[in-house]
C-alpha cells in the first residue's frame, strides 16, 4: 500500500448496541417521501452519471427477493452478487437516481451507494507504514534465541507479555479451529504461514461477490502487507523458522477485501461478502483490523450511510448465528469514545472529505461497533495503553499487544512495535490497534480449541473472564512523555475505559 490511514475509530457500548440493533430491526420498507415511485412499467432514465456500487436490503424472503432484483433492473442496475439468507443484494448502476428510486420500492428495507467514487478497476489500522527487519537485526536476534525459541522469537516481547510462548507448550491450538483474516490479502507462501493456511476456507471477495480461484486470496503486491502480518501474529508455525504466532497450531485462512490499488479500500459490499464466507465456511474466528470505506463513521439519518450498516450488520449478524466470534481493532486516535461527539475530517475517503461533527450514538464506526462484535485496544510493552490507541468506558472489551514506539522492550532490536511476518518471506513491525486485535482473536481461537462448542457470547465472556487488568493508573497518562496528560481512564479495577475488562492471557486461556 503507497499509504495507509491512521484510524480515527469508535466503539459501542452495550446499551447502545442494543439500542442499534433495535434500530436496524425498524429500518422502514421505504425511504424518505421525497424519493421517487417505482411502478410497475418505469424504466430508468437515461444513464448519466458515473458507475456506482449499491448494497439493496430487502427481505429473506423469495417473493420480495424476486420482486426487488426485477426492480433493480428495471431502474438500471446489474445485481453483482445476491446474499438471498439476509436479504442483501450487491449492485453496481451508472443511474444518478438509483439509490432513491430502489428507496421507494416495495420491500426495500434500505439501499444506498457504497462509496462516493466512480467505480475503478476499507482502511487499514496500523499506525505509521511497516519497518522491514534487516539482516543485521535477525542475527542479532537469532544469537539472543534461546533453547525451544524461534529465531526470530527474542524480538516477540508481544508474545511474552500475554504468556503466549508458555501457552504453546501447554496447547498451541487445535487444527480443527480456523482464523479468518479480513484484510489486504495473505501470502500463504510464505514458509511461517504455509503449515496452518487453509486454502478451503480463503477467498477474495474485492469484487463483493467470493472468488474461490487458487491463490486469490494473496495480495496484490509487497506493499499489501497488512494481512500478511496479522495472519502471522495469530498462526506463525513452530517450526524452527522466523517468528512464532500467539496460536501456533490453529489453521488461518485470507479473505481478501482491499482493493488491488494504492487505495486499499475496504468498501461495504466486499466486507459483507467476507462475513457471509466465513460463516459458510465454518471459520471459528475472524480479525477485522480496518474499517470500511469509505465513511469513518456511517450516520442513520444519511440514506446511503444507513444502508452500509445494515448490510454490514446483516452480514456479521449471520456469521455470529452460524457460530463466528467478530473481533475487531478500536482505532489509533487516542479518542475516548465516551464521548459525547467527535469530529470526523476524513470521510468520505474516496473523494473530497469534509469537516463534521458526528454522534457516536447515531453514526457508527463498521464493523467495530455492530452488536456482539469484540472491540480491542492496544498496549505496549509495559502494558500501559499505547500513546495512540483509542480508549472509552464501556467501549472497549479487551485489550491485546499492539506495540508503541515509546515503551521500549529490553530485546535485542529494542523496537516496541510488533515483530511478524510480510510478503515475500520477509519479516518486519508494525504497531497500532490492528496489531492488538489479531493477538485477542488468536487467545479466542486458544479458547474456542480448549472449548469447542463455545458459542461465539461464551468465547466473549471467556475473553473477559480470563483477561488480567491493570486498572486506571495513579499518575496522569502521558503516553508519549511530553509532559501533556493525553487520556484520561475511567472506571475501576474490574473494567475501564483503557483496557475493557483487561489485556488478553494466552496461558490462562489454556489452563
């Protein structure tokens, strides 16, 4: 990727997930009065503007289905891919009206246009563009390794710090639990990643419907590394080569949905597209380090906006019910989401963003805040929260790894980011909320091994319950130590704001 956006992110607490899945269940069957008829023999007007992609949310069942795509063609638009199981139709229409038009149609939950770009040939969370480890660095740590390590291990102070290496030797995981990485792609090549990579359960699913084709899954080029690096986080082999991952013996699998471009967009229908995968593809876990284009928050009272949440929402929402714990990164702003409003400068990311004020409460981050969806903050090598990660009471549910250039760890590169795995066989850091997460969705898939018919609710209450929290600390937080308070932590000893119900326990997760 030539750039990668720092997140500005929220999450939800539970009331108000509960009040938004009350939300989604209303969505009225047609839009506001002002949107024009659909009858019976309309045809679309001339196309006049640029190519969009739409998600449609209908009902599930065959009759308004059948109904809907007929109106979907007659008002312009080619159906890409039909997810008939909860009522979500992707798109794509070079009618300027056509979200209004789909708005007023008998059945229509909700219909909106995806991004804000023509069509051409979501954003990732880590924080600042990757450091490739030099030769120098992997002898230096490879003399630093010790009996039983991986060569590269010395450098994973992230695995130490949630008793991750320990945990391997009592279970590594069980082959028969997969984590879905959602992300840019994975190089299943590379020799870390190739012994646990499920090539059954991988896909890309750019184009918002799966494509299956062997190797599709793989990024388009080095600099699509992101996913890489997550995959290697959760499942790096023992095997005597580079790094270790925190669930060295579980299965991982890529599901692509960035864009092959410079952009690396994650846009809505490619993510309902991922979740729906997962779920039919018996994938226990998935990692969400990113959110989805282009609206850093998706406000109910914009008509597109509301229809990206509630095909995203449909979408996670099915994989939970077919068994699929969501994991997701909080953000790298340093924001509490407590908040009563935050300003949002970024969106939309595909065009020209503006400056807004946004409700938390009304405009929703995806898919970190959707119900039942793990929300993760990050740490440092102290386990103090990281100077960039987002934090808020009631917001946060645990917290994981994610690296920070100002806790410095006594190893042998001294580099307080996250040491894993890149394309091409390469090894490199990273740090931000998006390294955090993989570590909590691995200690999930440790879990689900250990209890195979968690549900995905039980795997949440397991991740809380065997958490270790520090607590809000005594002194003001200074993160970066330039003698500015730069967060403040609210709650006690149990739950807070920096650390949810606390940082993830690899080892305890298998005792």
């Amino acid at each position: 990727m030539a750039h990668l956006r720092s997140r500005h992110r929220l999450a939800l607490a539970v009331p108000v997930a509960l009040s938004l899945t009350a939300t989604l269940g209303f969505l009225p069957s047609a839009a506001s009065a002002a949107a024009p008829a659909d009858t019976a023999g309309a045809t679309a007007r001339a196309v006049e503007g640029p190519a969009l992609a739409y998600v449609v949310n209908t009902g599930t069942d065959h009759r308004t289905i059948d109904s809907v795509r007929r109106a979907i063609t007659r008002n312009g638009g080619t159906v890409v891919a039909s997810y008939d199981r909860i009522g979500v139709i992707v798109v794509q229409s070079a009618n300027p009206d056509f979200g209004a038009r789909m708005r007023a149609v008998h059945g229509v939950r909700s219909a909106g246009a995806t991004r804000t770009a023509p069509l051409t040939a979501a954003g990732t969370t880590d924080e600042g563009a990757v450091r490739v480890l030099s030769k120098a660095e992997a002898a230096k740590a490879a003399r630093a390794a010790t009996a039983g390590q991986e060569p590269l291990e010395a450098d994973q102070w992230d695995l130490r710090a949630i008793g991750a290496d320990r945990a391997a030797a009592v279970d590594p995981g069980s082959r028969s639990v997969t984590v879905g990485v959602i992300d840019t792609g994975v190089d299943d090549t590379h020799p870390d990643i190739a012994p646990n990579f499920s090539p059954s359960q991988s896909a890309s699913c750019v184009s918002g419907k799966a494509d299956t084709t062997y190797g599709a899954w793989r990024p388009a080029d080095a600099d699509h590394y992101h996913g890489t690096h997550v995959a290697g986080e959760i499942a790096a082999a023992r095997n005597g080569i580079g790094v270790a991952g925190v669930a060295p013996g579980v299965k991982v699998a890529g599901i692509t949905v960035a864009q092959p471009d410079s952009t690396s967009m994650f846009y809505p229908e490619s993510v309902v597209c991922a979740f729906v995968f997962a779920a039919d593809h018996g994938i226990e876990i998935t990692n969400n380090s990113y959110y989805v284009d282009p609206w850093l928050y998706n406000c109910m009272d914009d008509p597109d906006q509301r229809a990206i949440v509630d095909a995203v929402n449909r979408a996670q929402l099915y994989a939970q019910r077919k068994g699929t714990l969501n994991v997701a990164s909080a953000g790298n702003s340093n924001d509490d989401l407590d908040a009563d409003a935050l300003t949002d400068t970024s969106s939309p990311d595909d065009s020209t963003p503006g400056t807004r004020t946004v409700d938390p409460h009304e405009c929703f981050d995806v898919p970190t805040q959707l119900p039942g969806v793990v929300t993760v903050s990050a740490v440092g090598v102290k386990g103090a929260k990281s100077s960039y990660s987002s934090y808020g009471r009631g917001v946060i549910d645990v917290a994981g790894p994610g690296g920070d250039r100002f806790q410095i760890p006594d190893t042998p590169s001294k580099n307080g980011r996250i040491l894993s795995t890149l394309p091409n066989n390469r090894y490199g850091w990273l740090q931000g909320t998006s390294m955090a997460s993989p570590h909590v969705a691995a200690v999930a898939a440790l879990l689900k091994s250990a209890h195979p018919h968690a549900t995905p609710a039980r795997l949440q209450a397991l991740l809380k319950a065997e958490a270790d929290n520090p607590g809000c600390p005594a002194e003001p937080y200074d993160g970066d130590g330039d003698g500015v308070v730069d967060a403040t932590c609210a709650g006690g000893e149990r739950v807070n704001g920096f650390y949810g119900f606390g940082i993830v326990n690899a080892l305890r997760a298998v005792e």
